[in-house]
C-alpha cells in the first residue's frame, strides 16, 4: 500500500482537479491519495465517483485533506 501526497494549496481552479485526477491514473488497487486543499472540491466528486473511486474530506489545521482510493468491489 503507497500513498501519493499533493499539495493543492494555493492554486486556483481547475488546477487541483486536474492534478488529482492525473495522479489517479497512477494509483494501485490499495493505494491512497492524499491531497491538501484550500477549499472543498465539489466539482471534483461526481467525478470521482464516475470513475470508481471513494473519498474522505476533513478539516486539517489551516486547511483540508482529501483521501481517495478505489471502491472495493
């Protein structure tokens, strides 16, 4: 099990969204990724979900941090 860290912060919309779901591509069946983020990626679910992936949002200090992986069969 891998984990892939993004650091999202900062960048403007649709940057973060595009940089995830690239790093996607390269994620194993039990692998995460964990992506800081300034604000919640509404956009990005629908996607996620589209694609088989599942996901946790929470609040993290001065930011957030979305975990993604792939939906178990």
């Amino acid at each position: 099990m891998a984990q892939v860290e993004l650091d999202n912060r900062g960048l403007m919309p649709p940057e973060p969204m595009v940089r995830i779901l690239s790093a996607l591509a390269t994620l194993g069946d039990d692998d995460d990724l964990v992506a800081l983020m300034d604000r919640e990626p509404m956009l990005l679910y629908p996607e996620l979900e589209r694609r088989g992936f599942v996901w946790t949002f929470a609040e993290a200090g001065d930011g957030y941090v979305l975990t993604i992986r792939k939906a178990s069969p």
